[in-house]
C-alpha cells in the first residue's frame, strides 16, 4: 500500500517510522511518504492561510497550494493503481470506524490531508473529486487543532491490517470492534497478584469453555460499557471483520 500525507507539520507524523507500522514501511509493505504543504506554496513567507470570506474566527488554507501538492501525489500515483481515495480528517466528517479501517485496507492508494487553522477552503474538497475518491472523516466528537492526530490514529488502524504488519493475523480477529463487540478481557502470569486471582476457568485447560467464557465477556462488557454496539450487533450489522487475512 501507498500512503501519502500532506501537512504543515510534517514532523508530527514521526511516530509513523517507529513500531510496527515503522516496520511496514521498512519491510516494504507500506509505502507511507509524508509532504510539506509549504513546499507547495510560492510566495517568500510560504503562506499557507487568510482570513475567512463572510468573517468570523480564525484563518482558513489557501486552496492552491493544497491544488499544487494533491496534484503532484496524483500524477506520482504507484504504477496500475486505480484512483487514490483521498481522507480529508475533519470535525464534520464521517465517522473512522474498524469497517471503514477493513474498507481502506484495501485500497492501494490512499492520501490524507492534514488541515489546520479552521479548516481547509472548501472548492479544494470538491476540486479534489477529479482526481480523487475523496472521504471527509471524523476521529471522533471531540474538537482537535488539527488533521495529524487523526491521520496517526487511522494509518495505525488501516495499517495494521495489511497482511505480514501484525506477527499473528488471528490476534486481528479476536479484539475490540473486529466482530462488533468489545474485547474479553486478558491476563497473564502471576495468577494471584496482589491477593486477586485470574479467573479459574482460564486455568482449565478446557478450551471449549474458555471460548464459552470468553464470548459472555464481550457481551457482558459490551452491553455494560457500549449499549449502542449491542443494538448494531444485534441488529446484524457488523463490521467487515468475517476475514482474518485482507
Ligand atoms: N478528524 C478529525 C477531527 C478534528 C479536526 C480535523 C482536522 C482539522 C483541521 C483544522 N481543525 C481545527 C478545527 C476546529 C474547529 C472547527 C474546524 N476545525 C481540525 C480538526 N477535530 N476533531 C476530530 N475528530
């Protein structure tokens, strides 16, 4: 997979080269390149923003340079790739979900682009629709400063999804949100620690009844912590986890 990220703060999105993800790109199966808006911008202080047309707070992003660095990741797109979607993280977006994680995964092209101040001028987003499939997304609501947060938290999500990035694809199936529900929860060595034990039928060896155990958790949790999954769960709309391997 191809991922590109365009941003005034390129340097935020350093937590990309360490880990697992870091190790993706490093064994070749994420191509992640991240670009400076400002290189995009021709003036000798680099603006990137101006007032807001109709007033009020703040400052919002020119739409050429953002037209000048979009296009160039467009004409730059990997070999036979079809067109690249485009993730504009914004407050007003759809909501990142694990579906829409699963969804990406298997796209070979994707794009984020980072806004800041309050937002990105608008005719960039539909600009963007001749060279793009382009998906406003919401981390959450809640108000960030800015699109990097987000963009660390969904390359992380559809990143580790791609297969040979996490050591035991199984692992993927088993956690919270894979199949709609929150995960068990887990334990491990001492089995009394501080006076409290794990639970005895983790100690069984019966496996039939671990995984018994195990999926009442996840209701139990799920309905205590996450009514509003029950309902979708029930009502049989799960995310696209029927995979372990993309
Ligand atoms: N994803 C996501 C986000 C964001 C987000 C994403 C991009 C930008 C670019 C600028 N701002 C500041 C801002 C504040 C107020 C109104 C508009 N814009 C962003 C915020 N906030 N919360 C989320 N779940």
């Amino acid at each position: 997979m191809r991922i590109d990220v365009v941003s005034i703060f390129p340097e935020y999105l350093a937590p990309l080269e360490l880990s697992l993800i870091g190790k993706a790109r490093q064994d070749g199966i994420l191509d992640l390149r991240v670009h400076d808006l400002r290189a995009f911008t021709t003036d000798r202080h680099r603006t990137v923003d101006d007032t807001p047309y109709g007033g009020g707070a703040g400052m919002v992003m020119k739409p050429e340079p953002w037209a000048q660095a979009l296009e160039s990741i467009a004409a730059d797109r990997p070999e036979g790739s079809g067109r690249p979607v485009l993730i504009v993280p914004s407050p007003a977006g759809e909501r990142f979900t694990q579906a829409l994680a699963y969804e990406l995964a298997e796209q070979e092209h994707l794009a984020f682009a980072c806004g800041r101040y309050e937002g990105i001028d608008e005719r960039v987003i539909e600009w963007s629709r001749e060279h793009f499939d382009v998906r406003p997304v919401s981390l959450g609501d809640y108000v960030l400063n800015g699109g990097e947060v987000a963009v660390l938290a969904m390359v992380e999500a559809i990143g580790r999804l791609l297969p040979g990035v996490v050591g035991n694809p199984e692992s993927l199936v088993e956690e919270s949100h894979s199949d709609g529900l929150l995960e068990y929860p887990v334990y491990t060595k001492p089995s009394v620690w501080r006076e409290r034990e794990v639970p005895a039928v983790l100690l069984s060896g019966n496996h039939g009844r671990i995984a018994q155990w195990r999926r009442h958790e996840q209701f139990r949790r799920t309905a205590e912590r996450r009514p509003d999954l029950l309902e979708a769960f029930d009502a049989g709309k799960l995310p696209r986890a029927d995979r372990t391997e993309l």
